[in-house]
C-alpha cells in the first residue's frame, strides 16, 4: 500500500554518511569518514568490574523502571564535574541525563519548535543534529563557518530575516564536521546576539573534554547568566558512545519541559548504564583517563597532519589543524564541488566525508570534506594520506 | 527569564502518575499505583553471566556507535520468536530494536502525524502513549473501550468525524489501564474499519507474552496481509524495563522513516543490552522464564480478586479479571468522579491511579482506577484491599 508519511519525515533521507558507511564493508577501504572514538578510549577493565558489582548488589534498580530526569547520583555528578571543569551551572539549572547527546539536542528542538519554525545553525554543522531538527519539522538556517568560528554578521542577518528562529544550534569547540574552534570575542557576540533578538542558545559540547593541545576556551554556557543556554554533552567520547548515555544542563523550567518530551520518547535512559557511569565516575580517575585519550588523539592527529605536509599538495588543499576532538576538514582550492574528488578516492579504496553532507542546504555542494583520526590504525593514517596525496597530486 | 516554549508541550504536563509517585515516599503507603513489572520477573543471575562474557570477549561491539536499526542477530530473533508465538511479520516486514516500546509508539506518530492530526485511541488508554502523541502536536481522540474492547461503533463514528485521523492506537491484549482484551470479532472489524477508512493501525502489546490464564486471541498484526499494522513490543516486561529495549515489526518502508526519525533521537539503542538481549534469547530459555513470571502474576492476580470477593462491597464497585497482565481496572457504581475516593484511599495509605489520568480528553472525570499486582507483595496486597474495601463500605 501507498503510505502517506508526516511532512516532516517524507522528505527526510538518511544521512549520506550512512550510504559511505554501506560502501565500508570492503575491508580493503581506509576509512577517515566515521565520527567514532576509538576502541581504545573505552574503560573496558573498570566497567566490566563495576557491572558485575552491579548485578551482585543492586540488580533490582538498575534492572528497574527510573525516574525520567536521570538517576540522581549521576546528576549530581555531572553537575558538580562541568561546575569544576567548564564553569557550567547556576542556582536556576538542572540537570537531566538523556540518551545521548543527540536526544538533548532533539528534546531542545521539540521544546521550542513549532513545525515550520527555524534553527539557525553553523554551516556546515553536525548532520545528526540537522537531520534531528528536519524531522521535527523545523527548517535549519545555516550561517557560515569561518576560521574562528560563527560569521557574527551572518548571524546577525539570519536572525533578523528569521523572526521565527527559536533556537541557535551551535558547536563552540572541536566542531563537527570543521574541527574548529569559536574564539572567545565570538562567543561573547553570539550571546549578545541571542540577547539581542531573544533567542535561546542550544551549545552543543561533546568534544570539549578532548583537547590535546591548546587552552580551554570558556563555554557560551558559562557565561549565560539568565538561563538562556542550553547546554549537551555525553559521556559517549570519554567512556563508551554504545551506551547511550548523555546529559542537559539547562533552566530547570526547561529541563521540566524536555523532561515530558523525554517521558514520551523512552521513559527514561538505560539505568543499569547510567549507575555505571556514576560509579565509574565516583570510584575510577576519570580525568586520568581522559588524559589518556587525549595523548592518543594528539598523536593520532599529529599523524594524520604530518602525513598531509608530506603527501598532500598543499596549493591544491588547505586543512584546519585542530587543538582537540576527532576531525580535520579539507577545503579544495579552485573547485565548487567536491563529490568527484570523493569518488576517484573511493576508487584509490579512501573513505572521507564530502562537505555537503553538513550543508543545512541539502542541495547545495561544497568544495569541503572531512578526516577522521580517531578511528584508523596509525598504519592506515599514513597510508590512506599518502593515496589522498595521490589523489590531488593526479588532479 | 520567560520562555516561549512549542505549542505541543506548552500545555503538557508530567502525567498525573508521576504526582501520584511522589506521595509514594511514604513508606507506610501501599501502592497499587505502579505499571512496574515484578523484580522477580529480571532473570539477574544468567544477566549477569552473559554481561561478563561480553566484556571479556566483545567489548568494542558492546561500548561502539552501533545501527540504527539495532543489533542484526537480535532482529532476527525477535522476527523469528514473534512469528512463531503470534504469526507476526510478512515477507515485506522489517523488524527494528527501540529504546522500549514507547520509542516505537513515538516514532510511529512522528512517522505518520502533522501537527493538529488526529490519533484515535481506546478511551480509556495508557497516559504514556497519549502523552507521547501530545508531545508530537498530535490531538488524541477517544473511542469508549467495552468489556471486549473498543466500541466498533464508537470507532466507525471518530472515523467519520476525524478525516484527518493518521493512527488508530490500540492496546488489544490486556489493555494498559483496563486489563481489556479485545475479542477476535472486534479484532476483525477493527482491521476492516482501518482498510475501509484507511488508516494505519499502532498495535502496542507489551503483555501479550504475560498470559496466565485462556487462550491467546490473534494479533491484529497476525491478519495483516498489505502492511497497514505496526507492531510494537518490547522486552520491559520479560527480561528487564530499565534496560529500555523494544521492538517494532512494520512493512520495511514504514521502518526505514522510523529508522530515519530514531537516528535523530538516540542513534541507536544501548548496544551492549540488545548484545544482552540477543544472548539471553540463545543460550538461556526464555519460554520457561516467562512461565514463571506468569506463574508468580497469576497467583498474585487471583490473591488480589480473592481479597476483593472477600472485603469490598460489590454492590459498590467492579472489577475486570484479567487473563494476564500487570491489572485491574475498578469501575465505581452511581459516580462520576472517583477523585474524592482516591484521597480518601491515601487518607488510608493507599495509592490506586484515578481514571482520569488515562482519558483522551485530561478535563473529563471518570468513575473508574487502576490497581496493580505485579509489584505489591502478598501482604501488600491482602491488607491494601482491606483497606479498600473499609473505604467503600463507609462510602
């Protein structure tokens, strides 16, 4: 039969990341198109010991119905670490775990959209993040990304031409899919911005705690003295993205409203996961552990950059060098579409995103693609760079 | 600061259980109010057994990003156990994994309703669901539900009235509140009525494995020859609800925008328990667990319709024998609103959930509560009945 499907949805294709992600399963592809941590930055020996813990002692909750917002100790954790690490918190917020980072973003949506209302976003921006408004049936209104961050003219324009703009969807740090980082005079004229025009700021941080070089810049959040930032972020790159365990920082008249948005999407996260967090958080040095990650990543990108300076022709691509977080992104000189170069490295069995997946204009092209370091061996960093030299050297 | 949140979830407010359970804290309260399933029914030890195998041996399949779709063995097992035990899933039928049932109730109305849309459902029917619609901008339409189920009339009627109706929502076995199951016959017209108006059909069974008592009654999913019937179950009530695990059986095209929606919800369902999931199904044996938690739910059912023949007044007040379940639904005699006998049972300290809570339309009273067996011990159970019945008698 003929299916008459929502507006919103009818439109709405799977990501195309997910399309490179079917052409993966030739084992002979190098891969730089995923977005995944590595392996290695999973706490596998202290999880497995909490979880049997768990089940010897406290099986009855962590098997149980919870309560929507979160289990509480995790809350209260969550909220003291961003306290002490980002300056995130005021006496009017709360916190709220969430299935990860992706539902906070979608719950904020659906808290303040109404079909046909816009979400002013970074362009290019996280396509999970863009493909989440879209099927709340919100239009996405990109602005451009520039070296150091949001064009703050471009801002000011949308928002004027988007009187029903309700939300302001960025990436301050370690953007997906740009790897760049917003400086701080920006962030500062962002909020001023969304003062201006009263619009509410949806930060998105799921990298923040991934900086391997480089100094903290502060949070839009931190800033936000009037609750007018919501803010996300996971524990998916620091101790597990399968698990599905996120968190909202927000005005608790907020938190309230994303909290019966959340009831009727899955009652509640995973709570046996969601006490592991917790213990792990409580009883293992997290900050340890990160420090982990990061030394990994540093040396994976300082790879992946290094094997660019000696294979890639540098008058033809130019890349951002990232002081932290999962992604390098290539900006081919002279060329408005990318999609061809994506091919021919297919064909040399390379795998890298091409820009206009991150488009909020789906049909338009980009001369942009992303890297991924975090995933590939280092084996596979040089030799896939070296075929991507080969590439743009043949062009 | 004042925010101005979408119209769907400006009037919606946490569902009247979630009050009810805040009057829970007190401990001497006896409550018939919860939905939970019994902690005995978690099969903790075997759980636990798989869990560390699958740290020591699968740990980056289990901690990863993971499909949207869900985990491809546990698919199969589920299509594989529903089409043997309900004659569920045709050749043009995918299975999806969900974060709980309630995910696929949620997905499915955001697959098929615009905001304003109608969904019909059983008046009354479970708040989690209503709420779940509301969330999507969804107006809920109420069909009264009869001793064997829906009205045909009643359905024929909102039908009529409701050109722009996109789901008819049914619980048909053991209805959540009502212990409801729908007869065969009305099963068939229900089916008939959907073709003839077409419309899709939401079949939730989440306690159609639950039965302790007759035989089971075809799913309407089971007649569905040309995809009009989603299928959503889950495994909150046989294996663990806090792990939020369900599953949706729909025509592959109806699941692909699903798929797309839940991608950006959560990505993906917690990995490391549908790996859970999936091992349970295989190694472990699932039939003979679930004989047991009917076992135990039979004997606690029939404790708690003994306790109601021996201590409450009949002509006062009637109640449904269910055949499975998690419970019981009290119709009061000659009374339009049981709010005063609701305050007068936690004067006694017992909580029951009003009928209210679960009508389409929240401002109209009902002469009806909800009492559940599945969580209360024996002597719960036996001395929150006296109590009950003591409330009646002075009435």
């Amino acid at each position: 039969m003929e299916y008459k499907f929502s507006k919103k949805l009818s439109e709405l294709k799977p990501s195309a990341i997910r399309e490179i992600f079917k052409s993966l399963t030739d084992p002979e592809i190098i891969s730089f198109a995923a977005g995944n941590p590595s392996p290695e930055s999973f706490p596998v020996e202290e999880l497995s010991r909490i979880s049997a813990d768990i089940f010897a002692r406290f099986s009855t909750a962590a098997l149980q119905y919870s309560i929507t917002e979160g289990y509480s100790p995790l809350r209260e954790e969550i909220a003291k670490r961003q306290k002490a690490k980002f300056g995130i918190g005021t006496d009017g917020d709360a916190t709220m775990v969430v299935s990860g980072g992706q539902q906070g973003i979608e719950l904020a949506c659906k808290a303040f959209c109404n079909e046909g209302d816009a979400v002013i976003c970074e362009n290019p921006s996280f396509i999970g993040a863009l493909n989440s408004f879209r099927s709340n049936g919100a239009r996405t209104v990109g602005v451009e990304l520039e070296a150091d961050g949001i064009s703050i003219e471009g801002l000011e324009k949308a928002l004027k031409d988007n009187p029903d703009a309700k939300l302001l969807y960025i990436i301050p740090t370690f953007q997906n899919p740009s790897g760049i980082t917003t400086s701080l005079r920006k962030r500062r004229a962002v909020l001023e911005l969304a003062k201006k025009y009263d619009i509410i700021i949806l930060e998105d941080n799921p990298y923040g705690e991934l900086r391997f070089k480089g100094e903290d810049v502060p949070t839009i959040k931190s800033m936000d003295t009037e609750g007018r930032v919501i803010y996300c972020s996971s524990f998916s790159k620091i101790l597990s993205a399968g698990m599905r365990v996120g968190f909202v920082i927000a005005n608790e008249k907020i938190i309230q409203k994303m909290a019966v948005a959340k009831q009727g999407e899955d009652v509640h996260t995973n709570i046996f996961f969601q006490m592991l967090c917790h213990r792990y958080m409580t009883e293992c040095d997290l900050d340890a552990h990160i420090s982990r990650i990061n030394a990994l990543y540093l040396r994976k990108c300082d790879l992946m950059l290094d094997s660019i300076d000696r294979y890639v022709p540098a008058d033809k691509v130019t890349f951002t060098r990232p002081e932290g977080g999962l992604f390098i992104w290539g900006t081919v000189r002279d060329c408005t579409d990318v999609s061809p170069i994506v091919q021919k490295l297919i064909a040399k069995k390379v795998a890298v995103v091409p820009g206009a997946t991150f488009n909020c204009d789906t049909s338009a092209p980009s001369s942009c693609f992303r890297l991924n370091y975090s995933t590939p061996s280092d084996e596979q960093i040089v030799e896939g760079i070296k075929r991507l030299g080969e590439v743009f050297a043949e062009l």
